[in-house]
C-alpha cells in the first residue's frame, strides 16, 4: 500500500504541476499493482471510509478534507512550516500550535481509514513531510505491519531542524517506522545525526539505529525516471505537430527551458536575473535567445507563494520590456501546465535546461531533461548544486543559484559549447540515470524492506 498527501488519480492530462512525487508513484504503481491512498485534493466534509477507483492493476483509495484541515494541516503546518524549515528558509518558517494540531488530526484520520483497508500481511509505503505521524498513529491503532517512509524533500542538519518548536515530537514519530529513506547521503546523514545528538540513538552497522527501544533502518535512495520509456516519449514528441508549431514559431532562435511549480525553492527569480545578465554581457545573444519558462501555479492559498507569484511576473515583464523588440521576447513565462508528452517534446528542443533550485530533494525535471535529448545533439544541462540530481548528473555544468554572475555564465558556456563535450557530458549522465531507475528505486525500498529482521516478510499475494 502507497499512502502520500497527493494521489494521482490518472486523468488524460496529466499536468506539469504535479510535482516530482505524484510523477515518481505513478512510474512505481503502473508497474507493480496496489493501493494508492490519500487525499482527493477536494473540499469536503471528511468520511467514514475511501473511495475506491480502480484504474488496470492500481486501487486509488481517496477521501476529501474539511475546509480546517485544508488550512491547517495543507497549508498549515505541512506548507508554511514543515516545508520551508526542510527547504533551508527559516526565515519563511511560520509555526502555529493550531496548524500542528491539524496536521496531527489529518494524520489520525489518514490512519483510521486506512486500518479499514490494511491486511495482515500488507507492507505500508508512507511518502513525504505530510505523513511524518502516520506511522505512529497506526502504531497507536495496534497495527504492527511492515512500515517504510520515503522523503521526498531535502531534511535540513539539526542546527536548522532545532527550530522547530516541536522538533522532537515530529522527529520521534518516524522512528514508528521500520525503515526511512532519503534522497541523498547528506539527508540520511542529518536525520542519523539528531537521532544520534538528541535520542542518544546507538549508530549501528550500516544505518541500523537503535531509538526509543525499536529498530530503525535508515537508508538512500535517490528517485529516479524510466529513461528508456521517456527517451522513447520525447523523440515521439519531437515529431507531433505540437512541438513543429513551437519550433517555427522560434524562427531559428535558440531555447532554452525551465519548467518548475512556481514555488520559492525553485530559485526562478535568480534564474530570470541570470538570464537577463545573459543579454546584459552578451549582446551578441540579444535577439537570438528564447527561454521558455512553464511554471504551473501552486498552493496559491499561501501568502508567501501568492507574493512569489507577483514577483515572477513583474521580473519576466520588466525584463522583456528592457529587452525586448518589436519582432522578439526574451521570455516566454508560462503559468499553464503541458501533458508529459509535450512537455519531453519541450525539453527535445531546447539547447539549454536551467534547472537551479535553491535546494530540491532531488529534481526529476533535470533527469527528464537528459532523457529527453537527441544523443546525437545533445542540449546542456545547468543544474544547482543544491538538488539532489546533482550528485547523480555529473555530466552538467553545476552551479550555485545564489552566484547570478555564475549561473549566466555557466548559461553563456552552454550555448557556446561543442558538439563533441555536449555528446560526452551527455554521455556521462545518461549513463548514470540507470543506476537510479525508478523501477530500480522502488525495488531497492522495497527489498530492503521485505528484509528486515523480527517483522515477517510478506506472503506473495500481498
Ligand atoms: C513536491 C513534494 C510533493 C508534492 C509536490 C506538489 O514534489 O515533494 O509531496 O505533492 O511537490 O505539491 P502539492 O502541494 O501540489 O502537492
């Protein structure tokens, strides 16, 4: 059973907005079968059960939310607390006793309706910050199933973590888990390192720790993309009438691509700034640039993200008012969302994929990029060191979105680069994208899972 805030329930367009996960889960389920549970994404009066859909071999169990807990525990305690202090912002971090009280309430209610669905014999794959307590509120409920948590975003060292008034509480309740796994080395190293400083937790071999008197594994496991589907996808877009319309409508420009929610961690202010110092240095690009930024609206309940928003639009408008001529617009910034397909088709044109987060769990746009590329003319990816893919991508030109100077440089190195160093860094990344399969990344979980000592391993018909 996957249980996340947000379930996917397949429509015929599935848009860019729905972030790393739902793209992630969906790859996971469509191959393996099971249940899917969580939040419908609607407004409602909260149930006494799911409701079921079932699409080929996937159950999509889903419930509604009350209007409280939509403000309290989405964009409460999950998305004005738990999801700027794991991204590094402190400075954005807002923390309400009444939105933790909502998120601890959702979490109840996630594990009552679940209990109606769980067998005896079933294993519990709980994702992301919104569950953090899900484990420990089945746990309460008396079910002693095999669990594992996945964190999708970045888990800030304990200097930041400490901020969090109820830091011990929220860090406590995932160690109701049998295993928890992290994008990168440097995420499982901090979470290890508060149990270790605050828990007195004994770090045993290979990330086995002992907490509170239970067992807890603690483990990497960076998110991947099926490389070899996506590739086949994108030189399929490469040919639709979609993207021949886009590519005349360039009259021989040169793109360049971001696609991101519009979300602060994102980094697209300094992307924008970096590509205006672009035209600023280089105006022998003026004219022949055209970037594309698809940045589909998100969680625009939260003040912060509304302001985001504002400034996004006046930064695009104030730079194509400077730059921009009669017959050119430096910008094409796009608060609409496009199908995989089209989007892959997307990434297939542009020369350049900017992709500078000012911290990411792990960034599948920057996988799909690489993916999607023509391995005989390859684009170049510039990526932030502060995502997750970075430590996979070596191939791309890294950079610190914070250094706007840096980035429109390493944007300028792009556009100049060979077609030889272009096949090689491509080369290097696409080579690495198997080692993180997504088929790959779920296997790896869940094996680690089903083999962990003192829980019985699942039957086969689970
Ligand atoms: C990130 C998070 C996911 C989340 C997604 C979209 O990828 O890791 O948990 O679902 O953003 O955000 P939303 O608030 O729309 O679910």
């Amino acid at each position: 059973m996957i249980v996340s805030n947000r379930v996917a329930v397949p429509s015929r367009k599935a848009g860019a907005s729905a972030g790393g996960l739902a793209v992630a889960l969906n790859d996971v389920l469509r191959a393996r079968g099971g249940l899917w549970f969580g939040w419908s994404g609607r407004i409602g009066a909260e149930q006494d059960d799911a409701v079921l859909v079932e699409r080929g071999n996937v159950t999509y169990a889903v419930c509604d939310l009350s209007h409280e807990d939509y403000e309290e525990y989405y964009n409460g305690f999950a998305n004005r607390t738990l999801w700027p202090l794991l991204h590094y912002r402190l400075d954005l971090t807002e923390f309400a006793r009444r939105d933790l009280a909502g998120y601890r309430r959702v979490n109840a209610y996630f594990a009552d309706l679940l209990l109606r669905h769980v067998r005896p014999d079933d294993v519990l794959w709980l994702h992301d910050y919104h569950l953090i307590p899900l484990a420990e509120a089945l746990r309460a409920r008396g079910l002693h199933n095999r669990i594992g948590y996945f964190q999708h975003i970045p888990w800030p060292s304990p200097d930041l973590f400490l901020a969090l008034p109820n830091h011990a509480e929220i860090a406590r309740a995932l160690c109701a888990c049998d295993l928890v796994g992290f994008q990168t080395e440097r995420d499982a190293h901090n979470f290890g390192r508060y149990l270790v400083e605050e828990f007195g937790a004994s770090a045993c071999e290979g990330r086995r720790m002992s907490v509170a008197g239970r067992e807890l594994r603690i483990g990497v496991y960076p998110v991947g993309i099926d490389r070899l589907g996506y590739a086949r996808t994108a030189a399929r877009a490469g040919r639709s009438a979609f993207i021949r319309e886009v590519r005349e409508s360039l009259s021989d420009r040169t793109m360049l691509i971001g696609v991101d929610r519009l979300d602060y961690s994102k980094g697209l202010t300094q992307r924008l700034d970096a590509f205006e110092r672009v035209l600023a240095v280089a105006p022998e690009w003026r004219g022949r640039l055209t970037f594309l930024q698809i940045t589909p609206k998100s969680r625009s309940d939260i003040p912060e993200y509304a302001a985001m928003q504002r400034a996004l639009g006046e930064t695009a408008g104030r730079i194509n008012g400077l730059y921009g001529e009669a017959n050119w617009t430096p910008i094409r910034y796009v608060n609409r969302s496009y199908t995989r397909g089209e989007l892959a088709g997307l990434y297939r044109l542009a020369k350049v994929g900017v992709v500078t987060p000012l911290r990411d769990g792990m960034n599948l746009v920057a996988k799909e990029y690489v993916a999607a590329q023509d391995p005989e003319d390859p684009g170049v990816l510039v990526l932030s060191r502060f995502a997750g893919a970075a430590a996979v991508l070596d191939g791309a030109l890294l950079v610190n979105p914070y250094d706007i100077d840096g980035t429109a440089s390493a944007i300028r190195q792009a556009l100049a680069m060979s077609g030889d160093e272009r096949r090689w860094r491509w080369n290097a990344m696409w080579s690495r994208l198997a080692e993180t399969d997504i088929g790959g990344w779920a296997g790896r979980f869940l094996g680690d899972l089903d083999g962990l000592n003192g829980v019985p391993a699942p039957s086969d018909d689970s």
